[in-house]
C-alpha cells in the first residue's frame, strides 16, 4: 500500500514537472509576445502618431483587458459542462494567435497615407485578438489549477516572467533601433515589431499542444440555464465576503491601471523626450523591476500570495508619485517610477491575483470564480478610457495621476482588511464589506 502510494505521488511529480515545462514555454512565449507590444509603452505611442485623441490612446492601452476578460463568465457557463478543459484552451489558440500577425501584414498593405484606416484596423484586429485570448482565458486557469500543483505553479509563474523580462531587456534595444531614425520609418517599424510579436504568438500554440491534462472539478450532467446560473452568481456575491473582496481589489487595480497608457506621453509631451529614447528605455527599467518581482514571487508566491500583492500595489503606487515629481527633480526620477512599479507590472500582478484566486477556489467553482471575477472588472477597464482620457485632454496628466494613487491606496486597503490571513479553499467569514 505505501509502495503504490508512492508510485502514485512519484508519478504525479513527473507529470507535474513536464506540464511545467510547456506552460513555461508558452507563458514565455506569450510574455515576450505580449512586452513586444508593450500596452504602456509601444502601442499608446503607436495609436499617438496616428489620432490626437486622448481617448483612443487611452482606450488601446486597455483594449487587451477588456477584450481579456469580457467574455469570461460566458465562457465558464459552458465548461463547467466539461471535465476536460484542454481543448478549450488549444482549439480557440490555432486560429486567434495569427491575428497580429495578419495585423502587421495589413500595416504594410494601407500605407503611411492611410494612417485612418490603420487605426480602425489596429481597433479591430487588437479588440479580436483580445477577445479571443479571453475565450481560452478560464480553461487556462483550470489547466494550471488542475495540472500544476500550487509549488510548481508559483514557479511556473515566477520564472516565465522573469525569464520574459531578461528576454525583454535584450530586446528593448532592438525596438529603440526599430523605432530610431535609422529604422524602417513610420507605419513600417511598428508593423515590423507586430509581426515578431505574430511569430511568437504563433509559435506559443505549440507547447498547449503537450500539456497532460490532470483531473480537475466535476462536470455538470447539464448545461445550467440563465435563468439558474445568474442568481447563483448573485448568491456567490452575496455569501463568500473574500471573493467579494478580490473583485473589489481587482476593480480597484484596474482603475488605479487606467493611468498606464498616459505615461509614455507625459514622457514624450511634457518632458520633452524623444519616442525613441522613452519608449525603449521605460520599458527596459520597467522589465528589470519585473525580473526581480518575479524572482521574488517565485520564492515568495506559494508562502505568502497576498503579501506579494500588498507589495506589488505598494510599488504600482510609486509611479505616479515618482512622475508627479518628475517634472520638478527631473526625468530621471519617471525611469525610477519605472523601475520600482516593475514589481507590479502586468504580468507580476496578474499571476499573483491568479494565482490567489485558483489557490482559494474549490476545483468544481473555479471556472465560475474566475469568470465571474474576470467580467464584473472587465466592466471597470471599459469605462477608465472615458474617465482617464477627458481628464489627461482637458486638465492634463497630473491630475490623473493623482487620482492613479488614489485607487493603489484604495486596492491595497482591501487586501489588508479584507483578505483571509490563511489562504484556503472558500469558506464564508463574517466580516463584511
């Protein structure tokens, strides 16, 4: 009996180390991919040169996540149907992970003449990427809560991107050359840096196809109607307070978010820097602060996640304030702002929240958790470009970077009040909020 017992826990290490490996690979992929992009660097400075709307600018930084997480809750309505999540993170991954791809190509087909047309493209081709990566979103996080325990998980998430950040710090000066005066020119440097994010986009299809899939939650024997599944989700609102409390922190998170995409141009329009300076090398300082968060969320993730947020939010707050000053002390201090909120950037701050919410989430509700989490901020990311973009166009940028700090300080003050000190399954505690 021990020795089968053994046998079976060797053998669930060995899956669990192989699974490692491909979600690795295709987190990195994905990451770099994603850096190359770059949602508060490369693409508000790309919509920028094509619309002065500060709405649009704002609305292109945020397209991702709105796309990302709209449609999650739809989603995990129908896979709790399913045991098996695999294919429906591979099969909506072959045809969706070619769209910048395509996007790039069309770049180069319109032209610099038509830079209209180019923006209605980049909306569209971003808003489908987006929403398709929002399709496989939920059995993602099924995948890794079902066939990575939570110490290769926090691993997995910790290495990839740190690993994206070292790829991305070799990079940044390859797309400062690109976007420089000896690059191909605009509209062509940017559809040359779109279709190396496409190929490695591409190429992250691979690794999902390996992935064993190990036993999750239950399925359901019928697909609930929306008449039953809506009031469920109210009643989960209404019972289980720390996941109430998760969504409000993300709600927050996302709002304190919407100054991202205007930094680059307070960079380039209030203090005077060139694109081709700012860009390259924000997004270097801002990748060497996410290497060492994801270092220390690969130690830290699977003993303390919600500390590593608190942390995470402590060091997003430090650049708004870092540029708040900037235009006093210098543009330096915007590079240190940079550098210190790489602890939160993108990816930390999402695996950390992710990963908080498969570790407290029973395997039959996951789907459910996180598509309802998913959604209801998916609604706060939608409306930041109509609150962020009237106010950097008509009071300028420092406002909103005070009100930027306002939700950090918000978000941080919900995880310290309201988050269970010992990260278990879900349980009701009587504390409201």
């Amino acid at each position: 009996m021990i020795n089968s017992e053994t046998q079976l826990l060797a053998s669930k290490e060995q899956t669990y180390r192989r699974n490692f490996t491909y979600f690795l690979i295709d987190s990195i992929l994905f990451t770099v991919a994603m850096g190359i992009l770059g949602a508060t660097t490369v693409i508000p400075d790309f919509v920028r040169r094509l619309t002065d709307s500060e709405i649009l600018i704002g609305l292109a930084g945020n397209v991702f996540t709105i796309g990302y997480t709209l449609p999650q809750l739809f989603i995990a309505r129908y896979i709790v149907r399913y045991a098996r999540k695999k294919w429906w993170f591979v099969g909506p991954n072959i045809p969706m992970r070619f769209v910048m791809l395509l996007f790039a190509a069309v770049i180069i087909w319109l032209g610099q003449e038509r830079s209209g047309l180019i923006l209605l493209a980049f909306f569209g081709c971003y808003t489908l990427f987006a929403f398709g990566d929002g399709l496989v979103g939920v059995p993602w996080t099924d995948l890794i809560g079902s066939s990575l325990d939570k110490r290769w998980r926090a691993r997995m998430l910790g290495f990839s991107a740190a690993i994206s950040g070292v790829i991305m710090l070799l990079v940044a000066p390859l797309i400062g050359n690109i976007l420089g005066k000896n690059g191909p020119g605009f509209p062509n440097n940017y559809a040359f840096l779109f279709g190396i994010a496409g190929l490695l986009f591409a190429a992250s299809i691979l690794p999902g196809l390996f992935i064993h899939e190990m036993p999750g939650g239950k399925a359901l024997e019928k697909l609930p109607t929306l008449a039953e599944f809506l009031p469920q989700l109210g009643e989960l609102l209404r019972d289980d307070m720390p996941f109430r409390a998760y969504i409000v922190a993300r709600i927050f998170t996302n709002l304190l978010m919407m100054a991202a995409p205007f930094y680059i141009g307070f960079a380039t329009v209030d203090l005077g820097l060139s694109s081709e300076v700012a860009v390259p090398v924000l997004l270097a300082v801002q990748t060497v602060g996410s290497v060492v968060g994801a270092l220390l969320y690969a130690w830290l993730g699977s003993r303390n996640n919600t500390l590593y947020i608190q942390l995470s939010l402590v060091s997003a707050a430090m650049l708004p304030v870092c540029a708040l000053l900037a235009s006093s002390v210098g543009p330096w201090l915007l590079y240190v702002g940079f550098l210190v909120s790489g602890l939160a950037a993108g990816a930390n701050l999402f695996m950390c929240f992710l990963n908080w919410l498969v570790d407290y989430a029973q395997a039959d509700k996951l789907p459910v958790y996180a598509g309802l989490s998913n959604t209801v901020t998916a609604v706060a990311s939608f409306v930041t470009p109509f609150i962020a973009g009237p106010i950097a166009q008509n009071w300028g940028y420092r406002p909103l970077f005070v009100l930027s700090l306002l939700m950090a300080f918000c978000a941080l003050y919900v995880t310290l009040r309201y988050f269970p000190k010992v990260e278990a399954a879900a349980t009701t505690v009587p504390t409201q909020i």
